[in-house]
C-alpha cells in the first residue's frame, strides 16, 4: 500500500489516538519522556505491519474499479455452495495503520464482518489490535483476527501459538470468526521465503494442525491463486476455508482444489473490501463452528 493511500485511510478512519488509544505498545511504554509514543508506535507500524494483500498487490497489482466492485458484491453462480443458496455479506479487514476505526461508519456503509490483524511473525503485534477487534464486536460485526505468515524466520507451530496468545483465539460465541492464516509473497526477499513447495506446505501444516489443536477450529487461509500455485503443493481444503485475493468483477480460478471460496477480497479502495459467500445464517455458522 502507497504511504499517501495509508495517509488518507488514517485521516479518514481514525480517532486521534491522544483520546483513544487503547493497543499501545510496551515498546511505547518504555519510551523516554521526549519521544512521543504516538509517533513511535506509528513508526513502529510503517516499518514492520505488513497488511492483508499488501504484497499481493505488489506483485500482481489491484485492477479493480467502481464497476468491478459493485459486481464482486454480487453472489457468483460458478461459486455456489452445495446445498446453499446464494448470497453474500460485505465485509471489510483492517490493520495497525487505520489506528482507531470508526465502526458505527462502516457499519452503516453494510459491512457485516471483519479480520483485523493480530500478529506478524513472532515479532509484531498490531498496537491498536484492541479497538479494532473488541470496537468492531461492540458494534455488532462478527469478527475475527489474522497473522501474517513469515515462514522463513521461525516454525509454523510457534507462529500460531504467538497468534493466539496474542489475540488470534476462537470462543463459541457465534460473533468471533476462526483465525486466519494470511499467506502471500515475502515482502522482505524471495517470493516463496526461500522454501520449496514441500517445505511451504510442510510450513502451513505446522500452524494449521497448532492452531487447530489449540483452538479447536481450522484456520482460514488467505492466499493468492498465483502466489499459492507457485510456493505450495499440499491441498488443504478438505479443512481450510479459502479466503482469497483477485481484484477483478471474477473471482477466477481457485488455488489447487478448492471446489469454492469463503470469502473473496476484491478491491483495497478506499480500504480492503470482502465478500462471504453465503447468506449470513453461514457467516453465523462459520463462526460458530
């Protein structure tokens, strides 16, 4: 994401954070007194927050447009679920650069769910993960949370048990959605994080069959059809439900054998914007396993 787009979302979503700022950071809170911790955690964000589709966009770029969007948010017949009818919910993700969002605006806007980003590696925690999460679940949305994978730096196993100790858990409420796993390309050097297909899958499985054993649910992946085709070889969506990334009016061709998506993010203007596919009795069911 372009620092001037992150610029405007912050003006346009934010609460100044001197009157809310309910993430803060320990960082931030060992600070010396002449540093702001405002700006700190906010440097802190631009230098490590790695949002959802932010290197997706990168590499395959955001084609979408008004038109685009307005048909992505209609049901797909090609995408049916068996024994469901068709439909969908708007839903949006979030992350530490958009600080205090202003849900009662979005959920006047029809967005019904969100993922908001908990951790990134076993290094990072989003500093306004709290407002974000619990500020979304006050106003109604059902909501989850998301980690953004780096499987070159530590093993899938312990990525996910950072995830949840740090606010990617599940609880039986029917208003929190299963954590989901964002996998895409490496925004610090080689696409697939210097793994084979092999180990990428191997990688994946670790966190999934943690993050299930932990939690009680399956993650959610998050991927793009070409990153996903490039780095994996393992099929995971006999367990996984598949939320995926194509910024198009089409939601096009799935990664390997997934027969539907669950959710589709299809643009990033003016903030990441998804569609569940389904009727909201399944967005209910989803999350309440």
């Amino acid at each position: 994401m372009s620092t001037s787009r992150r610029g405007r979302l912050f003006a346009a979503l934010v609460v100044p954070a001197t009157l809310l700022l309910l993430g803060s950071t320990a960082q931030a809170a060992t600070l010396s007194p002449e540093v702001d911790p405002v700006t700190a955690i906010n440097a802190d964000i631009a230098q490590h927050d790695h949002e959802l589709g932010s290197q997706i966009r990168r590499v395959e770029g955001d084609k979408s447009t008004p038109d685009s969007q307005k048909a992505a948010q209609l049901p797909q017949p090609g995408q049916a679920i068996p024994g469901q009818v068709l439909a969908t919910v708007a839903g949006m993700d979030v992350a530490g650069y958009q600080g205090n969002v202003d849900w009662a605006y979005w959920w006047n806007q029809g967005k019904r769910f969100v993922w908001t980003k908990a951790t990134e590696s076993t290094s990072y925690t989003n500093p306004y993960f709290a407002q974000q999460y619990n500020g979304s679940y006050n106003q109604g949305f059902i909501r989850g949370a998301y980690h953004f994978a780096t499987p070159n730096t530590s093993s899938g196993a312990a990525q996910a048990r950072y995830f949840v100790a740090n606010g990617g858990g599940w609880s039986k409420d029917g208003k929190t959605l299963p954590g989901a796993l964002d996998m895409e390309y490496n925004p610090y050097g080689a696409t697939c994080y210097g793994l084979s297909k092999a180990g990428m899958t191997s990688w994946i499985l670790d966190f999934h069959d943690t993050y299930h054993a932990l939690t009680g649910r399956w993650p959610v992946i998050y991927t793009s059809t070409t990153w996903w085709s490039s780095c994996v070889s393992g099929d995971f969506s006999s367990t996984a439900p598949l939320w995926v990334a194509r910024y198009s009016s089409s939601v096009g061709t799935l990664p390997y054998n997934w027969g539907f998506y669950t959710v589709w993010q299809y643009t990033s203007s003016p903030l990441d914007q998804d569609t569940f596919n389904g009727a909201y009795d399944r967005l209910q069911a989803l999350a309440t396993g």
